[in-house]
C-alpha cells in the first residue's frame, strides 16, 4: 500500500479503533468474569454459614462434633478456606482443621438485613480472601460463625482467563484487519477503475472517461467529462479567434507592402519595415494556432524508434560529408505522446541544426528516463562542432536569434522546437558534448504501447 492512500488510511484508521475496541473488550470481558467467580464464592460461602448455622441450632452446643463441612478444601492448611464459630468476646469454640497458625479477624462495619458482615482480608501466609460472618444465637449465648474462600484462587483464574481471552481477541482482530483491508480494496475498486479510465484520456487512447461507477464518484467521472469538453471547446475557440485575427489582418497588411514598395521616400522605407514585422508576426500566430490545434488533440502517438530512423536516413542525403551515428533502441521503448509530425519537426530541426554545425560527425540516442512525473522519452543528439556557451545557448532559444548570419536559415527552428517543446510539456537543455560541440537533450511525454501499436512495431 502506498503511504497517503485512501486504503492505508482506511486500513490503519479501522485497525486503531479495533486495537482499542478489542483491548477494551478484554478488559471488559475480565471484570465480568472476575465480577461473576466472586458473586459465585460469596454465594457458596454464605451457604456454608448457613450449614454451620443450622448444624450449630441442631446441636445446640458449639462444641459438637456435628458441627463440620464436607468441603475437603476446609481441611487444607494454609488453603484460604477456613471457618470457625467464636463468641462475641472473641473465645472460639470450634473451627476446621485448616485454621493453622492463623487468626481469624474479626469483621466490622455494619450487617445487612440478615445480620451478615462481609470483608476482603488477607491471611498471614499472603492469601486474599473474602470474609462472611454472621450472629446465630443458641440461648443465652450470641456465637459469631466466620467462613473465609480464597480470592487468590479467583485472581488467578481471572488472570488465566485475560491472558486467553487477549490470544482469542488477538486471532480475531488479525482476521477483522484483514477483512477490512479486502474489504477497502473491494470498496476503491471503482476509484481504481475510474483512475485508468482517466490516464487512458491522458495516454490518448480515449477521449472521455468511460465506464459505469458507483453514485457516490459518478458525479467526479462526470465533471471530469464536463471539463474535458469545456476545455476542447475553449481551444477551439481560442485557436479559431487567432487564426481568424490573423487571416483579417493578412490583407490589410499585404495591401500595406504593396503600396509602400511602390513609393519612394522615408515614410514608404517606414511603412514597408513595420509591414514586413506585422507580416512575420501573423506568421507566428499562425503557426502558433496550427500547433495548439495538433496537440490538442487527443488520441494521437508516434513511433519514436521509427521517426528517428526516417530523419537519420533523410539527413544522410542532405548531408552527405556528416557522418550520423544511431543505435536503435530495444523494442520496449515507449512511444511519444503526441503528433508524429511535431516530433518530426522538432527532432529535423535539432538533428539538421547539428550536421551544419558539426565537423563530420553527429551522435544520435534514444532512450526511456524515470522522472518525478514519469517516463519520459529522452533524445540526446551531440556533435563535434564549435559548441555554445552557456549564454549563447540561451541567446539561440530566442526566436530569429542567430549568432552566425553566413549558415543558411532563419534562426526560427530552435524557437519553434521549444514552443512544441513547452506545449507538449517536455523539456530541451543545451550542454556541452562529449565529442566537443554541442548536445542538445530533448525529453518529451511518452505514451503506453497499445495493441495496435505492438502489432505496427
């Protein structure tokens, strides 16, 4: 489980409260336990008072050998079982034969109903027991008859009792703790299901969230589909506002050239320069408009592998005196996420931006990088040429920067490969090459292989 899950959280929040309810319960379940053994010995000691009472009305002397208890624990020094029949004044009369090098005390406090005192002592050998004694008089004497059980006994089975009942309640909260965790992922299935649906939207292979979900996250798989469309409808309109703009202004500004050209003077030199600037900037929003318009449709991905085996063997033929090193990559790479013609054109202009540049040769690599954000699908193409500075390599990222004029072109690829570059969410880093020029290191967003894909490959 991942740490900050919805079924981590569930699980160890379900598993505090059934720790504490299951401890509670063991404890619980002891007090009733240890509360019923002891009703059960004052019960069994108030009928031994009352056998030793009747014996002693019966007899009608103190002294009988009638008087006794079958009980064999009675017999037992030391056993926390005795009696003894006594008078007020404390002289005993009889007693059983465990009553061995003790005192009994005698209990105060006030009687109840039935003339019944009862205590909680212990005896000199350090057993506790519980103490009924009760007046019976035989005329014209008052006798006190004392009967103790032992609590030790009782403490002990009620200690035995815990300890099982802790290793019972232990099994059963390793079941319940289980239980609540197929039952957490059982429950989550659905969020699992409508989290695939949603990266399958990412990964392009679908353009809503589908599927059936539970009520309570139906209306999340729906908003999400609202904003799905809410958002294709604003580029849409975006781009439609944009390119409409420029086509509008596309007129005016050629009318604009055509009539400055035509005259002569400082005004006309004035307005043909601002016109040519006008012209070039409706270029670029126009250009702009048709990237937005390609990437953001979804569903789209290309083959990476093959694309760069396509541009190496093109720019072999452009560049004949460049020697193009590339190793194709294992069939597992991953795809990129997007247009195949807007990473034929970012990867043209690099890798045609590296053979000018180059003194012969150019090293070309493909492969698959673990970032914070996934897997990203990184190209690296390096040269032997003259390299860049850090500053320069900032300077040519600028659209129309160029630091060399006598290299044909228009300073305007680099620039366009890092607008494809912001828009699909990639990166691009300008560093120095091992060769000695220059490596250019192109990360882009990857797509899974479907299918249809594994088949193509």
């Amino acid at each position: 489980m991942q740490k900050g899950s919805i079924t981590a959280s569930l699980f160890w929040l379900s598993a505090g409260w059934l720790i504490l309810a299951l401890v509670a319960t063991g404890f619980l379940l002891s007090d009733l336990y240890s509360r019923a053994l002891d009703t059960s010995l004052t019960e069994t000691l108030d009928f031994h008072v009352e056998s030793l009472a009747g014996a002693l009305l019966e007899a009608g002397d103190p002294l009988s050998s009638d008087i006794a208890l079958t009980d064999p624990r009675f017999d037992r020094p030391r056993s926390g079982w005795y009696w003894a029949i006594r008078d007020q004044n404390g002289q005993l009369y009889n007693l059983s034969t465990s009553v061995v090098g003790i005192d009994l005390p005698v209990v105060m406090g006030p009687a109840d109903s039935m003339g019944r005192r009862t205590a909680v002592i212990d005896d000199v050998f350090g057993t506790r027991m519980r103490v009924v004694e009760r007046a019976v008089t035989v005329a014209p004497t008052t006798y006190q008859i004392v009967v103790t059980g032992s609590l030790s006994e009782i403490l002990k089975l009620v200690g035995e009792f815990r300890g099982q009942a802790f290793i019972v309640l232990g099994a059963v909260g390793v079941m319940l703790a289980i239980m609540s965790a197929i039952v957490a992922r059982i429950a989550l299935r659905p969020i699992a299901r409508l989290s695939a649906a949603i990266e399958s939207v990412r990964e392009g292979e679908s353009v809503t969230v589908a599927g059936t979900y539970p009520r309570e996250i139906a209306p999340l798989a729906e908003e999400v589909n609202e904003l799905l469309r809410s958002n294709a409808q604003i580029i849409e309109r975006a781009r439609n506002q944009v390119g409409n703009l420029a086509h509008g202004l596309k007129t005016p500004i050629a009318v604009l050239r055509n009539e400055a050209s035509s005259k002569k003077g400082a005004l006309a030199d004035v307005v043909l320069s601002e016109s040519e600037k006008m012209s070039a900037m409706v270029a670029t929003y126009l250009e702009r408009a048709r990237l937005a318009a390609r990437t953001s449709v979804v569903g789209k991905k290309a083959d990476a592998t093959m694309i760069m085996l396509r541009l190496t063997r093109v720019m072999r033929k452009i560049h004949p005196d460049v020697t193009i090193a590339f190793q194709r990559p294992d069939a597992s790479l991953p795809w990129f996420r997007g247009d195949e013609a807007d990473l034929e054109e970012m990867v043209g202009n690099l890798l045609d931006n590296a053979c000018k540049w180059s003194k012969g040769q150019v090293g070309v690599r493909l492969d698959a990088e673990r970032g914070p954000t996934g897997t990203m699908l990184l190209i690296r193409i390096d040269d032997n040429g003259p390299g860049l500075t850090d500053e320069d390599a900032q300077k040519v990222l600028r659209r129309g920067v160029r630091l060399d004029e006598k290299t044909p072109g228009s300073g305007l690829g680099l620039d366009i490969v890092k607008e494809l570059v912001d828009v699909y969410g990639g990166s691009l880093a300008l560093t120095r090459s091992a060769l000695g020029g220059l490596l250019v290191e192109l990360r882009l967003p990857t797509a899974r292989l479907g299918t249809m894909a594994r088949s193509q490959a």
